[in-house]
C-alpha cells in the first residue's frame, strides 16, 4: 500500500490532459500514484496521459463508473478524485494526509476556485465553498479525498447518471463530517463562461433541488447535458 492514490476520470481531454498531470509531477515523485480512467475518448487522450501517469485504464463512460474503476485499481490508503481540468494547491498530498490523521476524519475535500474571466466566478466560488461547510456536502471540483476503508464501506459512487458526487457525500457524512481544507484547488471556469454563469448556477440549484425530491439522475442528467453540449 501506498500513502495516496490520485483518480482521474477523463473523456476526451486531449487538450488538458498533459498540462494536468505535468502538474501532478512532484505528487508523483514523493510517492502518490497517478491513476487515469478513460471513458472511451475519440481523441488522443489515452496515448498523452501515458507517459505522465502512473496507469492508464479504460472503463465503461461515465463519471462514477470510472472512478470506481481507478478505485479498484488503486493502492493508495486514501483516494483523491480529481477532474482532469483542475490543479491542486501545493503540498496538497501532505496536507490530506496530515489533515485526516490530525483530525481523526475519514474524507474530506479542498475549498476551490474558479479560474476565468468572468467577474462572477470568484463569488460563485466563494458561496460553492461556504455552502460546503454548512451542509458537509462537496462537488467534484473541491477534490474530494477518501480513505480506502471508508470508500469501501459506502460501496463506493453510486454508479448514477448525475449527482454521484453528492450520493457519496451523504453517504460518507453518516460515518462523520468531512476534513474542509482551506488551501484552494482551481478548477476550470470554461463550463460557467461557455453557457453563461447566471445560466449555469440556476441550472445546477435547479438539478439538485429536483434530485432532493427524488428525480431520476438518468432524466436530470439528460437535462443537464442537453443544456451544456
């Protein structure tokens, strides 16, 4: 076993994917493993991240389906799930580690910030990272981080369409509250400038809600990649 497993599910991110794990570089040298899971890119995203991950697997397409394919995969005591479009504060493998340990807490996850021209992108960020702290509930783009047993025993991501991120939160929140670190991991603002900020937030609230009173992931995420292709 090894101290952190770093898991990425990509999709056709050739355009990122070497810049995002030259970042991880130093992660790798002082000993974290750098797992890629490919969804089954049209493009040449497998034959970049290569050289510059530890492992390259494929996996059916799908956020949750994939990460729990780099889970089983892993030999790391803890995981940390990342998008292929964020970057990490530095030091970030130590300050989990520690963190965890210091805390006694099983999970946690990075307040983030969101990288863009957009004017509204820090304040989205700034509510993302409060909203966070009050209801122990995370999103993929804060870099969620696991210990392995605790992973294990929720069973993992619950292989849904949508809302897997938020699924595992309120599984993991029953074994305690999360490890909210304030270093900021950045993650890309291209979803929010693309389709508009406003548009994108009322949309997000709007899914969300719809998933608390039990909506059908598969239906929401066909609402939610129909409005964001």
């Amino acid at each position: 076993m090894i101290p952190l497993s770093i898991i990425i599910p990509a999709l056709n991110e050739a355009t990122h994917i070497a810049t995002f794990l030259q970042h991880l570089a130093p992660l790798r040298a002082d000993g974290a493993q750098v797992i890629v899971v490919d969804g089954g890119s049209s493009d040449a995203t497998p034959a970049l991240a290569q050289p510059l991950a530890g492992a390259v697997i494929c996996a059916p397409r799908g956020r949750a389906t994939q990460m729990n394919a780099g889970a089983r995969s892993a030999r790391g005591n803890v995981l940390l799930f990342l998008h292929a479009d964020s970057r990490v504060p530095q030091g970030s493998a130590q300050l989990i580690l520690d963190g965890l340990a210091q805390s006694g807490r099983l999970w946690g996850r990075f307040d983030v910030r969101i990288e863009g021209q957009h004017r509204l992108l820090p304040v989205i960020a700034w509510f993302m990272n409060l909203r966070s702290r009050l209801t122990g509930i995370a999103t993929g783009d804060q870099g969620i981080f696991v210990s392995r047993e605790a992973f294990e025993h929720c069973g993992g991501f619950p292989e849904i369409a949508l809302m897997e991120d938020i699924a595992l939160c309120k599984a993991l929140g029953k074994l305690g509250p999360p490890l909210c670190l304030r270093a900021r991991i950045a993650t890309s603002g291209r979803r929010w400038e693309k389709h508009g900020a406003l548009r994108t937030i009322l949309l997000m609230w709007r899914l969300r809600l719809a998933y608390f009173f039990g909506a059908d992931p598969a239906r929401l995420a066909k609402i939610y990649y129909g409005q964001n292709s």
